[in-house]
C-alpha cells in the first residue's frame, strides 16, 4: 500500500456510527435522564466524534426524541396489541420491559421531564386505544371502562412489581427480581389482567 493510500481516510460507514451513537444516547439518558446527561459522555460512550452527533441527530432534544421513537418502536414490536388482546399484550410488554430496563428508565424519565407528547407517541397510544375500542365492539373485553382508561390500567400493571418501591419488593421477601418471583409475579399479572378486563 502507498504512503498516500494509507494516509486516506476510510469512508465513514454512516449507518453503523448512528447506531452506536443512538446506543450509547439510550444508555447515558437510561442513567441521567435528559437533564442530566451530556454530550461529551454520549460521544465517548461510543467513541465517535461528538460533530457527528449534532450532523445525524442534530440538538440534545432531537436525540433524545430519536432515543423515546426508537424504544416506542421496539416495545410496539415486542408487544403487539393489533387485536385488542390486553392479556397477551401485558405478558408481552412484561417480558420486554424485564428484559430492556433501559426501556422503562427512558419511558419514566420522559414522562417527568418532557411531558408533551410527540405525534408518533399519540399515533401509537391511539392504535392501541382503537384497538380496545374495536376488542370491546366485538364483545371481548369489558365495555363499561373507556378503552382509554382499560388501557391505561393495564399499562401500568406491566410494570407494577418492576416500578415498585424497593421497600415493598423487600417485604415480599428474597431477590425481587430472582426467576421464581419473576414467574410469580408474572403469572399473577396474567390473572389479574384477565379478572380486568373480563366481561361482567
């Protein structure tokens, strides 16, 4: 190889270092929210030039929308809801959340410190209320709770022993998060989403 050849720099694979930056913003804003996290520390996480940053995702804010559409996106494939079907949806978003904690630090932080929602996430949140709606047209489900506040319900229960105070997991006593209480505690919101949402 020449000496110039070799002083060429290589084309810069532009889909791989957005990846490693969108990665490594989920996991500094998972641990500091958006107020909290920085810049310097997303470009080190994924030793990348920090000017490449603002050229793919452009401000702070832009990232960050980009972190919540990316997770928003997994958890609608995770956890289908196209049938209206609330019992296997929970199942489905339990299991994701369980295994992406990072998933449900990024929702929690969003919530608290951006409250506006964007038109995706009300695009996504309205399919899944339709998706109620239509579920409860057909006699599935119950009909005498708005499908807005079914949902909303069973929402929060996927995350009720994963969002718990660690006071409360310790009283339950053992490792919360050990395989047998997981399974326990999955099983019980399986039962409990059922006994919901059940027609009367």
């Amino acid at each position: 190889m020449s000496e110039a050849a070799a002083r060429k720099p290589r084309p810069r694979n532009a889909t791989a270092t957005k990846a490693l930056l969108l990665k490594a913003a989920t996991e500094e804003f998972a641990e500091y929210g958006f107020a909290g996290a920085r810049i310097d520390r997303i470009a080190e996480r994924a030793g990348a030039n920090k000017r490449l940053l603002y050229v793919y995702f452009g401000d702070k804010n832009q990232l960050f929308d980009a972190v919540v559409q990316e997770q928003t996106d997994a958890v609608l494939k995770a956890a289908p809801m196209d049938d209206g079907d609330l019992c296997e949806f929970a199942i489905a978003r339990f299991d994701y959340v369980l295994a992406n904690p990072d998933a449900r630090r990024i929702a929690a932080w969003r919530t608290f410190e951006q409250t506006e929602p964007s038109d995706a996430e009300r695009a996504a949140f309205r399919a899944r209320i339709e998706a109620v709606e239509k579920a409860q047209r057909a006699g599935r489900i119950r009909t005498d709770i708005p499908a807005a506040d079914l949902f909303a319900f069973v929402l929060r229960m996927t995350e009720s022993w994963l969002s718990a105070p660690p006071a409360l997991q310790a009283a339950g006593g053992g490792d919360p998060l050990s395989p047998e209480r997981v399974q326990q505690h999955r099983a019980a919101l399986q039962t409990a989403v059922r006994s919901l949402v059940a027609q009367s």
